[in-house]
C-alpha cells in the first residue's frame, strides 16, 4: 500500500469537513500525495417518503449537497497546498449491506490506498449501540493502512 | 346505505345493534369520520366498522382512529383495518431520541413477504380508491406474550428451571423470524414485549406491527436487537425488575448492573437469581451500562443463546 495514496472518507457533515481540513493541513507541503475523496451514496428511506415524487426531490437534494460538499472540501485542499491535479472525486453507491464502512474498506482495497481518513460524530455508547460507527468499524477492520479518525 | 350493503350487515352484524347504517366509505384518507356502523369497501369485500382500536398500556387507552375493528361481511370474521397514516415522529430510548415513521408501504410489503409464516401476523395490503394502503389483517388468535409470563404464579427459580426452557427455544425461534426480515432488507422496527403473540394452538410466538421505520444507519438491525434484549431480560427475569425495588446493597447491585438506556432497570439478573447460569447472564450483560461489545445481528445473538439454551435443558 501507498501510504501517500490518501483516501477521504466524507458525508456533507461538519465532521467531515475537519477531517478534510486536517488532512489539507498535514499534506500541505508533502510531496507526491494523491488524495481522493470519497462519498458512500446511501439513497434516503423510501418508506418515509409520500410519494415517487417527494422521494425523488428528496434525492436531488441530497445529490446537490454532496456537490457541494465536494467541491468546497477540493477548494479547502488546493487552498492548503495541494496541486488541485492531485485531489480526486469519487462517488459510490451502497445499499443496505453491506455497510458504508465496508464498503470503505472495499474501496481502500481495491484503490490501494494506504491512508485512510475519516471524521467521527462522537456518538455515545448508547447511539453506537442502536445506529453504528462508521469510524470504529474502519478501525477495527481496517487492513495494511493507517487511519486517521478526525474528532 | 345501498341495499346489497345493508343485507350483508343483516346477516353478520353483530350481537349488539347497530345504531344507524352508516355510509359506505371506498376512499379512507379521511380516517377519522369513518366509525362505528359504517362499512369499508375494499378489493370487493366489504368490512363494518365496529370501533377504533386502541393501545393499552400501563392501564392507559390510547385510542389509534388509523386502525378499525371490523368485521368482514362476506364471511363474518374479525379483521383489523390499518388505514393510511403518514406521520414521523420521535421516540425516545431512555436518553435518546430517534425519529421513526410509520409507513403503510413497509408493513404491506413485509406482509407480502410472510405470508402463510406462522411467526408473523398475517393479511393484505389493499388500495383504497383514492390510492391508500389499507392493510386488512387477520386476528391474532393467541394472548400477547408478556401477560402470559405475568400470570404464572410459581417462584421464579420454579418458573426458570420448569417453563423458561420452553419459552427460550421459542423466543430463538422468533429471533430467528426477525432474522428472515433482516436477510430480505426488512427491520420489524417496533420490537417490544406486546408485539409477541402467544398462539392459543401451538404455543409458538407471533409478531405483530411492523409499520414502524428508520433512516439508514450504519447498523441497520441495531433497533431490532435491542428490542429483542429487552424481551430476553424480560422473559428471563420472568418481569422487570427496577434498581429501586431490590435491596442494591446486599445485593452489590450497582449502575453497570442495569440495562444501558434504561439506568433503573437491573439486567445483571444472576445478582437477584444466583442459579441463573453464566453463559445466559453474559448475554444480558452485553445489554448493560458497562457493555462495550454489543450484538449487531440476529445471528450473534443466537450463537450465545444456544449453548445456554442446551444447557438448560442439560439440567
């Protein structure tokens, strides 16, 4: 694994964004780092929704705020430092299962990345137990990286 | 009321009359003006509405005017009607709030999905003519689960070692109808102690509601598993059992002792019943204050259960 392949891990959180302005910092005058940040699409809960057109409203919302986000979070790396040709975009889908941090993991892997960075809500044992971490799941299950877990 | 309407109710009203013959609704969105004596018509079968129902807890009636007790026309049976009802809101586990919705297309599909499963509820999602999802169900012919346990007078080291055995083996095999929904991308999503259903015939467990839904996380079944330890601590201490009724300090009872979002209520159940094995207590445990590992599927679940399961029946 590079280590000085960087995989981003993002949501459109505030927490997601000190992670990218961490990373920003600490890579600011690395030399030869490449970093792609990563959005694990999840469509929201049709069940919630009234109607195909609601759901889909909903949809587009989501999509413009992940844009948004990833053009923001690109601006605050190149801004730090970073050759806006390094800074990579990706976006992948992922349903029920597996789950986002697996497929993460899946993602890491397959790109060879060999540092993976990621912002953490904080939860509490409570939130962790009924709705999961995202964050502590990369940690335990990560392999031949290094992750960087962003309070 | 047309006449072919009123002779059906002739011949299957009930054993109490019926004070008016009420209109015959075929749109139900607006729910709360349909009521007793008037007949809902759906999917060609006609249903006379004989009340709202209604949750009853802790001595409490909350009626729900969504749901409708009616009674078949064309075969005279008892159905429940569970009209369109639309509505997010919070709930709170102890400390937490979660925002949940009821959704009538998620109950229809799991209907769908168990149909002729006897560990599930049964019925059919059915289109009003205005386009509602009105799920018209099957009476539960059985007693809901915790009010049996609550009728059994015996001790509870008579009661553990005689009936809870029995009730265990069960209470797996309904886990592992919770698992059939989790493998089909289902959450049962409201997963409490009266939601189980004792049938009258076999004995076996039933569930009912699963209209309840939430937004995606990261463990999907997280919810589901933490109702099901609820149930687990439940059945085992044969009822709950607050912090503030037991003598904590002859006991050594102390806040890790008691279940994670519920600060009074005590899971460490081998403190209060010394012969409740080890092997079952430390499933409890992983419900407490003091867990750091927690079950994220059914199957973990299980896998801890059946060899304290065996082991019961060992002794």
């Amino acid at each position: 694994m590079d280590f000085k392949n960087i995989l981003i891990s993002v949501d459109s959180s505030d927490n997601a964004m000190r992670a990218v302005d961490y990373a920003g910092t600490i890579l600011a005058n690395s030399q030869g780092v490449r970093v792609t940040l990563l959005y694990i699409e999840r469509a929201p809960n049709r069940d919630r929704y009234e109607d195909e057109a609601a759901w889909l409203n909903q949809c587009r919302l989501d999509h413009e705020r992940v844009f948004d986000f990833l053009k923001s979070a690109r601006g605050r790396l190149v801004a730090a430092g970073i050759p806006d040709s390094a800074v990579f975009e990706r976006t992948v889908l992922c349903s029920a299962e597996p789950s986002i941090a697996q497929t993460i993991l899946d993602v890491q892997q397959e790109g060879g990345f060999g540092t993976l960075v990621v912002g953490r809500r904080g939860l509490t044992k409570g939130e962790e137990f009924l709705f999961g971490s995202v964050s502590n799941k990369l940690v335990h299950n990560a392999k031949n990286c290094a992750v960087w877990v962003v309070q | 009321m047309p006449e072919t309407v009123r002779a059906l109710v002739e011949r299957f009203k009930p054993p109490v009359s019926v004070r008016n013959y009420g209109t015959v609704f075929t749109d139900t969105t607006e729910f709360m003006n349909i009521g007793y004596g008037d007949v809902i018509a759906l999917g060609g079968k006609h249903y006379l509405v004989m009340g709202d129902e209604s949750e009853r807890r802790f001595g409490m009636e909350d009626p729900k005017f969504w749901v409708k007790r009616c009674i078949e026309l064309e075969c005279g049976l008892y159905r429940i009607l569970k009209l369109q009802f639309m509505e997010s809101f919070d709930q709170h586990i102890g400390p937490l709030t979660i925002t949940c919705h009821r959704s009538a297309t998620k109950e229809a599909r799991i209907l769908r999905l168990v149909a002729g499963d006897p560990r599930f509820m049964q019925g059919q999602g059915i289109k009003d003519s205005a386009g509602n999802i009105v799920r018209v169900l099957e009476r539960v012919a059985g007693r809901r689960l915790d009010l049996n346990i609550e009728d059994i007078h015996s001790s509870h080291q008579e009661y553990f070692f005689d009936v809870y055995p029995d009730i265990l083996r069960r209470f797996m095999a309904a886990c592992r109808a919770i698992h059939h929904l989790h493998q089909h991308g289902e959450t049962h999503g409201d997963i409490r102690r009266d939601h189980l259903y004792v049938d009258h015939k076999t004995g076996d467990y039933c569930w009912i509601d699963f209209d309840y839904g939430y937004d995606s996380v990261e463990n999907p079944f997280g919810l589901d598993l933490f109702g099901l330890g609820n149930i687990l601590s439940f059945i085992t201490g044969k009822g709950v059992h607050a912090i503030q009724d037991v003598d904590t300090d002859a006991l050594g009872l102390a806040e890790a002792d008691c279940a994670l979002f519920f600060r009074h209520r005590v899971v460490n159940l081998r403190k209060l019943f010394p012969y409740i094995p080890e092997d079952l207590n430390r499933v409890l445990m992983h419900y407490s204050a003091e867990s750091e590992v927690f079950y994220e599927t059914v199957p973990e679940l299980l896998a801890d259960l059946e060899p304290c399961l065996d082991n019961l029946r060992r002794t």
